[in-house]
C-alpha cells in the first residue's frame, strides 16, 4: 500500500484548518453584530413593559383611592 505524500498531507490539513477558522471567526461574528444585540434589544424591550405595566397598575391603585 503507497503512503501519502507529506507535502499533499500538510496542504489538505492546512486548507481543513483555514475553513475551520473562517467558521469560528465567522460564528463569533455572528455573535457579536446580530445575536448580541437582539438579546439586548428583547431584553430592554420586556424591562420597559414591566416598568409601564408597573406605572399603569400604580396609576390606577391612585384613581381607586381617590373614589
């Protein structure tokens, strides 16, 4: 059985690694410009309902003690 050539070994390894780097980098990427900061935007987005609920039930505990 013929063994493989080393140099066509080291290449094959060398382009698996760089497709394997572009992913991870590629990943985080993702990470940091889409997924990040819709995380952030849903997160401010249910803290503001909590706060307007919160002013909407104290607004109305007001009116009821007012009648």
């Amino acid at each position: 059985m013929a063994t493989p050539d080393p140099l066509l070994v080291l290449a094959l390894y060398t382009v698996l690694f760089f497709f394997w780097a572009y992913g991870i980098v590629s990943f985080l990427l993702d990470l940091k410009n889409k997924i990040v900061p819709k995380t952030a935007q849903f997160l401010r987005g249910r803290r503001r309902l909590k706060e307007e609920k919160e002013k909407e039930e104290e607004r109305q505990e007001r009116e009821e003690q007012l009648y």
